[in-house]
C-alpha cells in the first residue's frame, strides 16, 4: 500500500510560482508512473503531468507546457511540480497519484492505484 502526501500549495499572484512536492510515506516509487492533476470548483479532475519513474518521460497537457516541469527524486521518494508564470485558471486543488505496473494511458485519473490529499494552489490576478 503507498500513501501519498502533497505539499507546497498556498496563495501566490499571477506570473509567481510554486513547487509542489509528494512524497509517499509508504512504499517505495521505484516502479510507478506518477502523474499530478487538479481540479477546480465545480469542474472535473484534469490531467496536468506524468511521469515515469524509471527514465524520465514525461508528459504534459497543453495548458501547461513550458510553463510547469514534472520530476523526480528516487533516492528521497519523492516527485516534483515546478509551477512557473501561474495564471488565474491554475487555481485549483493539485493531486498527486501513482499508477503501478502494468501501465495504462497516464492521463485517465481512474487508471491511478493511489492518491495524495491534495493540496491548494490559489493564484490571484
């Protein structure tokens, strides 16, 4: 069983930026695609980021490219949002999940095994 803590969220204006972290507290990350999503009030969860433990590869959806920067650190067990230039619609809770073996599409949210709590990220205009 891994568990999933988020950290990092908070308040920042309009072109700052934050790091998110999630470290799992329990098991190890050695084989696990982990991805970031967010939702916003009264929208769905969207994909935002992937990435593959082992190799690097990683993934983003459009909104967010060269702007946010997925990573990870084995040796602390832990994987990275760089969020920079953030913008009003970033506002949301950011959820970091991890998908174990055999891997599905990294951006479908129901293909994920296990789930942080989420943490806030509030950008303001």
């Amino acid at each position: 069983q891994v568990q999933l803590v988020e950290s990092g969220g908070g308040l920042v204006q309009a072109g700052g930026s934050l790091r998110l972290s999630c470290v799992a507290s329990r098991g190890t990350l050695s084989t696990y695609y982990m991805g970031w999503f967010r939702q916003a009030p009264g929208k769905e969860r969207e994909f935002v980021a992937a990435i593959r433990w082992s190799g690097g590869i990683t993934y983003y959806t459009d909104s967010v490219k060269g702007r946010f920067t997925i990573s990870r650190d084995n040796a602390k067990n832990t994987v990275y949002l760089q969020m920079n230039s953030l913008k009003p619609e970033d506002t949301a809770v950011y959820y970091c999940a991890a998908m174990a073996p055999p891997y599905k599409f990294y951006g479908a949210a129901e293909k994920y095994d296990y789930w942080g709590q989420g943490t806030q990220v509030t950008v303001s205009s």
